[in-house]
C-alpha cells in the first residue's frame, strides 16, 4: 500500500492484515493514521541470536520509510522483542492488541464437544 510521505500511519506489523480486524479495532488503530500491513517476517528457528537482530534492523529500516505515528508489532517472541527494542530507541510508539478471550464450548448431538475461542479488540497497550 503506498502512502503519503507527510501522512502519519500506523503500521500493522503482524501476521493479521488488518482488513479481517474487527470495526473497533480499526477504528482505533486510524485515530493514529492511515494504516498500513507489513506482514510478520517467518523465523527460522535454528536462527541464531545475530540473525534475528539482522532481520529485526531490516524490519525496522522498511518502516522508517514511513511517517509513523505507531506500530503495532506482534509475532515471534524474539524478533518482536528486537523490532520493539530498535523502534522505542527511535522514539517511536510501540503497541500491542488487547483482547478478551471467550471459550464458547459446543456438544454435538454424539457427545463429543468442541471449543472455540473468540478473541474481541479491547484496546492498545503501548510498550
């Protein structure tokens, strides 16, 4: 998605494009800016610590081709914590999705029971 230079945005940095986010959730996420999906980046779990430090840099240094306003950065435990660490250096706001989650448990006519969990948007938290 190509933005305005002088446009803030709000980048959505994660494994969840924003056009299957609930109403609220972008609503909340655009009082910051245009919002813009920069997919999570897939590790490679044999990666090394060096490794992921290099892909976090990557990550961070294609957002800052953007005006932001925030970034909302989920995914991978690891490179999540890289990406927020270099990113909150820069000044930048860093938020995560908040949610509440409801098991809804269903019993089929044979006795067996499924569950499903259903996850609503409360809010962002900043980092």
């Amino acid at each position: 998605m190509e933005t305005d230079s002088n446009n803030k945005v709000f980048i959505n940095c994660s494994n969840h494009p924003s056009e299957r986010w609930s109403r609220e959730q972008k609503q909340a996420a655009e009082r910051y800016g245009e919002i813009v999906d920069l997919p999570f980046p897939e590790v490679d779990p044999s990666w090394d610590a060096g490794q992921v430090r290099s892909l976090a840099e990557k990550v961070v240094e294609t957002m800052m081709q953007y005006h932001i306003a925030a970034v909302m950065c989920q995914g991978e435990f690891t490179l999540t914590y890289a990406i927020i660490r270099k990113l909150k250096e820069k000044g930048i706001t860093v938020l995560a999705a908040c949610s509440r989650r409801r098991v809804e448990e269903i019993t089929n006519a044979d006795g067996s029971s499924q569950k499903q969990a259903v996850f609503s948007f409360e809010g962002f938290r900043e980092f």
